[in-house]
C-alpha cells in the first residue's frame, strides 16, 4: 500500500482519497505548532487522516474527524484517526466544544464540465468560485468552537485570501496568517482564527 511517512506519522492512502499534498503538509505544520497537550481537536474532511494523525504522533490529544466521502472514511481509519461519515458537522445532535477544528476545503474553481468522476470530486470542487465549502463551514463552525477556540484554514490565492479573512472576521474570529507558500501557480496559507465572542 502506498504511504507518506511525515513528522513521526505513517499514513497509507488509496485511490478515491485525496492524497496528502503541499497544502496537507503546511497544514499539519502549523497544527502541530498551535496545539497544546489534552485538547479537543476535530477535523472537517480528513482524507486519508493525514493532519489527524500527525498531531496524533505527536501530542496527546483528543481527536475526531470527519469526511463526507466514505472512502476517506475507511483510510482515516485504517490510519489510526477515529472518523465518522458526515456532511460538515451534521453528525454533531448537539452543540459540541472544540478547542480546535481543522479544515483544508476542496477551493478549485469548477465548473460542471471540470468535475472528477467519483467520490474523490469532493476533494477539489469548491464550487463555481471555489469558496462554497469553505462558505458552508464558516456558517457552522461557531456553534461548535470553544470560547478562545481555535480554528484553522487553509486557503489559496485562488479562493482569495483576503476575503477569506474579512469572512471569517464577520463570523466573531480575529484572524490572522499564521504560515504561508509559494506552490506552482498558486500562494497557500493557513489562517487561524480565534473566536472571541460567546460565554466564558
Ligand atoms: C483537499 S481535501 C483535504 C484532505 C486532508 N484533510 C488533507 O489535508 O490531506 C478535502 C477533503 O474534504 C472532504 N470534504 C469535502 N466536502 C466535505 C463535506 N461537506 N463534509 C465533510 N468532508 C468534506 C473531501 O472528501 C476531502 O477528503
């Protein structure tokens, strides 16, 4: 089986998953730098599980992820990360508290005649402007973050970056860059966001 062994995590993956990339590795970069011992991490669309079991080897923490494709589902799995099948947070009944919730969206521009067959379409399809997952994401996020929470983002220069952060301003987080890439024809960031609004 194929497999990407990354800052003390081995993870396989499988056609139909996404398979870890320049945005997956900045990513769990800069989880790893912002999370802390005994937290409460969610992941939104895991793939194959890759920034889940990376801060896994690292840190002690309490992790879930979740991923639309049940593919992904399997291998986050098989990979040692705790996945449920969901669309966005629609698993959660209740409001749940996280102390960080983690989401590399699909943000290709795509048209219906760009579309990759099959489960793995999820992965890239971010809508006509590329910013419809990241959009339905930010609409939930809140209820589900920890006062001082933190969430991060990755975002591209092709979903735009400052209006990622002026969105994620209006949803209560005081947003900042916290790393950022040259990758081919494209600049890749990770924004975290903090909520500051809500009780104590
Ligand atoms: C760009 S891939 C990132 C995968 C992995 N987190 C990584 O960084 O390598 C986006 C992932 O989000 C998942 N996804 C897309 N829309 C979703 C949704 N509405 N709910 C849950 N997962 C979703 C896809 O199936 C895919 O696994």
């Amino acid at each position: 089986m194929p497999h990407i062994t990354y800052r003390n995590a081995c993870v396989e993956f499988v056609d139909d998953v996404y398979e870890p990339a320049e945005d997956s590795f900045l990513l769990a970069d800069a989880a790893l730098d912002l999370a802390k011992q005994g937290m409460k991490i969610l992941e939104i669309g895991t793939g194959t599980g890759f920034v889940a079991a990376v801060l896994k080897a690292n840190l002690d923490v309490d992790l879930l992820a979740t991923d639309i494709n049940p593919y992904a589902v399997k291998c986050a799995c098989n990979n040692g990360v705790p996945t449920i099948r969901a669309d966005m947070f629609s698993a959660f009944k209740s409001l749940k508290c996280f102390d960080m919730i983690i989401f590399n969206p699909p943000y290709l521009p795509t048209l219906e005649e760009d579309k990759v067959p099959g489960w793995l379409n999820y992965a890239f399809d971010g809508g006509v402007d590329g910013t419809a997952s990241l959009h339905r994401f930010l609409e939930g996020l809140v209820s589900y973050l920890c006062h001082k929470g933190i969430v991060l983002v990755l975002v591209s220069s092709l979903t735009g970056i400052e209006k990622a952060i002026s969105w994620m301003e209006g949803y209560g987080l005081e947003t900042e860059v916290v790393v950022k890439e040259k990758c081919f024809f494209e600049e890749l960031v990770v924004l975290k966001g903090i909520l500051k609004a809500g009780p104590e």
